[in-house]
C-alpha cells in the first residue's frame, strides 16, 4: 500500500464531467489499495474571473482581500470533487488551506509555504477516508488566507506530498507531460522522459507554465519524484527527478516563452555609482521582482536604464520607478508591455559555448531583432517583439534539433 498524492489542474477540472472523471481516477487508484490525498485547482478560468473582478473594483486591490477573493475558486471544486466520491459510495472530505493547516509567510498574493500540520490528515488517512485539499492556498500566523502565486496547486501538491512522505506524486493536467517547448504552439514539440529538478527549475521560471517554479523547489530540496501527465489517458508522462550522467548530455532541452513581463526604461539617469541601487531598491522593498536588467553605455555622463517586472507587479512598478527617477533626475520613464522573453534551456551548455552565437544567428535569419539579453550557466534568454513569439520558438525548436533525437554533446 503506498501514499499516493494526485494534483489535478483547472482544465481537469474545468467542468462537472471531468470532475466525475477525476473522481473515476482518485476512486481507481484507492481501490488498487493506496491512501490517496487529491489537490485541486479551481475551474479553468474562475481564477482569471476573481482577479478581473478585483481589478474591476479598484487599480491597487488590497492584498489581504485579493487573497480572500482568489482563493475561493479552490473552494469549488473541492468540495465538488468531495460530494461526487460521496455520492459513489467513498470516504472523502473536502479541506481548504486553513482547515488542514498549510502555514505560509504572509506575502500575500505570493506566500511561501512554511509548514503543514499532517495531524488531521495522517487521522484521515488511517481512517482510510479519501482527503480533497484546496490547491494555491494557505493560512499564515495571523490566521489570514494566503494564496501561493498563479499555477500554486503545484505547489501544494509537491508540499503534501513532500510532508507526508507520499510514495508517489502526480501532477496531471491537460498536456502529456513536459515537452521540449509548449506543445499548444510548436507541433513537433517532443515529450521528455526524465528532466533534472535543475532543467524543470529553470523551464518552470523561464515560462513552462506546466509546473509552478516553486513546485520544483520543493521537489528538489524534498527528494520528491514529480510525475507530471495527462489527466485524459493513461501514458507514461514526465518524471521530474534527481539528475543523471545521461541527462548531462544533452545540449538544450527545451525552449520557452513569456509573456507576462512589461519593460521599464528609465531614461537619461546619471552615470555615476548608487544609480541602480536607487532604481532598484524601492522595488524590492515592495516585494517586486526584477527580471532583465540593461544599462546603456554611458553618452556624456548619461545612461538609459532598462529592466523587466511581471505584468502582475507593472502597475505598482511603475508608480515606485517614476518616484526614483523623480529622485534621480531622470528624463522619463518609457514601459513597453509588447515584449516577450523567449529562451534556451539545457544542462549541456555548462560545458559547450556556442548555444548563444546559434540562438542569435538563427533569430537574426528570421529578421527578429534582439533588445536584451541574459544568460546563466545553463540557459540563454532575450527580449524581443511579442509577436514574434511563435516563430521564434519555433526556429530555435528546429535550430537544435529538439524534435527529433536529442542533440547530444560528444565526450
Ligand atoms: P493546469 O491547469 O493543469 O495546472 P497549466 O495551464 O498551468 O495546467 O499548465 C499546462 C500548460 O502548460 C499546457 O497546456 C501548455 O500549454 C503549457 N506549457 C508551456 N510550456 C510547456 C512545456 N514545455 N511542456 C508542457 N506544457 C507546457
Ligand atoms: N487556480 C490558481 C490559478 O489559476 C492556481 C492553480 O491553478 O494552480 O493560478
Ligand atoms: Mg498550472
């Protein structure tokens, strides 16, 4: 008998048909022996109604409230999911995230998990009763709800499972597993056996929105096996796991995109020291995250500073940027919204160069200008125009040979 913890994301869940299908796979996988704990997302679509409906109400919505307000599509379908086993003659009981409790900070919109008290859960399960938890949610000291960023019911699933020391963890949604780019928009995007927690980390935060980045930290800081596939067949999906010399030798493993990103270009600021300091600061003093960062070089002692924030955090960017550039005696504050960052990931680039030059070579035949650039040791990413998002995706998936057999690096 194993432990077995089964995320099933909005599209799964997204109509009272498919959550009977759901209810059909949960009630399989206990009836085969195993203690199930199910996470769910809300509906396809609800989250993205709450937050329109916040931003309907007022431009800065309180965040305390936005939390109590996003939170509830999880409320649905849990206890939807929970009625439907009922009625099929299971044991289940349908939790949100104070009643189990999953403690987080109290960053709301986007709070970590701290701790999850499996008391009531571990008395459940010995109860053999079938647990439906809230995805995306949490509580933290005070007692307020929390949520865990867009795409948290990732999250929640590897921290359960990672708490309760789960057998087996399954993320399933409305793709077969990970591929080597978005499938929904490159054709001969291939399905990636085993992908290192170090590759998923960085596919994850450079837009493969198939598993929450934080998700993946937890799996690697937790050892815990992610098995990410289909919630509408039976194939083998992705197994997310430790690395191995095999995944080593693989040059690229994938390509992404986003498209949730706005530039900030403070124009004409002193080049002199403290400058990006003082950009930069109130920023992070309001829990915003910068993304790229450019800075010209320097024409008469003046320089244009360029940096990338998440669409989610833009409005509030903005208003803290012109501040500071009021501060520094800076021209003007220019935003482009029109942008898109699209990337090369792979483990195989720690020891070969050259990923770059064949990136820039290959947008630069399909006329696809380059306005800003970041690399790690194993990833190349640029800002370009959005609407060459597709394209560019696409050239790069054929540039290094990602549907067909794997680009291997010689030894
Ligand atoms: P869920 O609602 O199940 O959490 P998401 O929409 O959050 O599902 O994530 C699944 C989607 O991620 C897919 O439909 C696909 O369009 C997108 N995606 C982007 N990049 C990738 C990738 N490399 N592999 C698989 N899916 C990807
Ligand atoms: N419902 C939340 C969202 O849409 C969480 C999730 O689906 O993972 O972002
Ligand atoms: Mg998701």
């Amino acid at each position: 008998m194993a432990l077995v913890v089964q995320k099933f994301g909005g599209t799964s869940v997204g109509s009272v048909e498919r959550i009977r299908n759901v209810a059909k796979r949960v009630a399989k996988t206990y009836d085969a022996g195993n203690d199930v704990i199910v996470v769910v997302s809300a509906m396809s679509g609800e989250t993205n109604k709450l937050v329109a409906l916040a931003n309907e109400v007022t431009e800065f919505p309180d965040t305390r409230e936005y939390d109590v307000l996003v939170s509830s599509g999880e409320q649905v379908t849990v206890a939807l999911l929970a009625m439907c086993l009922k009625s099929m003659g299971y044991k289940a009981k349908s939790y949100i995230g104070h009643q189990i409790s999953i403690l987080t900070d109290s960053s709301f919109s986007k709070a970590r998990i701290k701790k999850i008290n499996d008391k009531k859960i571990r008395q459940d399960l010995n109860d053999r009763t079938i647990i439906i938890a809230a995805g995306f949610q949490g509580v933290d000291g005070d007692g307020n709800i929390t949520t865990l960023g867009r795409g948290g019911s990732d999250t929640s699933g590897v921290a359960l499972a990672a708490a309760l020391k789960a057998d087996v963890c399954e993320i399933f949604t409305d793709v077969d597993g990970v591929y080597t780019t978005d499938p929904n928009i490159c054709e001969t995007a291939r399905k990636i056996d085993r992908i290192s927690y170090d590759e998923m980390l960085e596919l994850a935060s450079l837009g493969a929105k198939v598993l929450q980045i934080r998700s993946v930290q937890f799996a690697k800081k937790f050892n815990v096996d992610v098995h990410v596939r289909s919630s509408f067949n039976d194939n083998p999906g992705t197994l997310v796991t430790k690395e191995d010399k095999e995944m080593e030798s693989i040059l690229v493993s994938g390509i992404t995109y986003a498209k949730d990103e706005t530039k900030i270009a403070v124009m004409r600021v002193p080049d002199k020291p403290g400058i990006a300091a003082k950009i930069l600061s109130p920023l992070s003093a309001a829990n915003i995250s910068v993304d790229m960062i450019l800075q010209n070089v320097s024409e008469d002692g003046f320089t244009d500073f360029t940096f990338t924030v998440t669409k989610a955090d833009f409005k509030k960017a903005l208003m803290i940027t012109k501040e500071a550039a009021a501060e520094i005696h800076a021209r003007d504050v220019l935003t482009d919204d029109n942008i898109s960052k699209v990337s090369v990931v792979g483990l195989g680039m720690r020891s070969h160069a050259g990923v770059a030059t064949r990136m820039f070579e290959t947008l630069a035949k399909e006329g696809i200008n380059i306005q800003m650039i970041s690399t790690s040791e194993i990833k190349v990413s640029v800002v370009i125009d959005a609407k060459y998002t597709e394209l560019a995706v696409r050239v790069l998936h054929d540039e290094f040979e990602l549907s067909g057999k794997e680009v291997t690096v010689e030894r």
